[in-house]
C-alpha cells in the first residue's frame, strides 16, 4: 500500500471513491435537496477546486487503485475521511488522519482540530479522539455532528 500526497490529476479518483460511500452511508440521513447538495460537493470538480483552493488531501493506493482518501481544510479541519468498503476496519482511516493531522503540524497547527462528522461516523471520530461540541445539527438538508480535537497540554 502506497500513502501520498494527493496531486490534481486524483480529483476524479477521489471522486469516484467518495460518491458511492456518501450514496449509502450519508445521504440516507439527508433530505432530498441535502443529498443532492452533497453529491454536487463530491464531483470531480469540485474536488478539484479544494485543491486548487489549498485543501490538502493523501490518499491510499493499492494495486494502482485508490482504496482511502483525506481531505484537510485550513490546515485545521477534518472535511473528508473515506475508506473504500473493501478495506474498512483495516486501520486505514487512522493511518490517513495521523499522516494528516502530522502534516498540519508540520505546517503550523498548534494541535487543534474539528471536524463535521456524518451521523454513522462519529464513532470513528471518537476513537481518534474528536469530541462533540454540540448535539447533531442539521443545515439545507444535511445532518451533522460538530467535534474536535485539542492535542494542546494546558
């Protein structure tokens, strides 16, 4: 298995990796519009303009395909973890948010981070040491639960 920096010419790969995941695991907790506004939000070019838009992403290789991906915003939020059904309950998704988490570090983030977890993942979040901040919200259609992450010493 291959962990690396994701380049622009993965956005239709990770696209193609994110769609089906949102399709079954978070669009059954979405209104219609909500579902819709979060597939538009996983095409290919719209992946591509977080990159563009300074989103880092790494992703997971195996065998030439793309089986995980992670995708930082402002070098503080957690805005994309999904793994490949095939390769769930490896350890990969820890293995992607530590080599994200380590490489905001590397570029300045003192230890403090958020994400908005699906409903189905926040378990996950929990095991890496996220807490909620707030119960689950819902805004245009979608459900989420706010959480975060202080890795700072008081």
């Amino acid at each position: 298995m291959i962990l690396r920096k994701a380049k622009q010419n993965d956005a239709n790969d990770i696209s193609q990796l994110l769609t089906p995941l949102v399709t079954k695991y978070i669009l059954p907790t979405c209104s219609k519009e909500g579902g819709q506004l979060i597939l538009n939000s996983m095409t290919p070019e719209c992946i591509s303009s977080y990159l563009d838009a300074g989103c880092e992403y790494h992703v997971a290789e195996l065998n030439s395909e793309l089986i995980g991906a992670v995708g930082m915003k402002n070098n503080a939020h957690l805005y994309h973890l999904f793994i490949a059904e095939s390769q769930q309950g490896k350890g990969l998704s820890r293995m992607l948010w530590e080599l994200a988490r380590d490489a905001c570090i590397v570029k300045g983030n003192e230890g403090k981070f958020t994400v908005n977890s699906a409903l189905n993942a926040k378990n996950v979040y929990l095991k890496f040491g996220f807490i909620p901040v707030g119960g689950v919200r819902e805004k245009c259609g979608v459900k989420d639960m706010p959480m975060e992450l202080n890795l700072v010493s008081c």
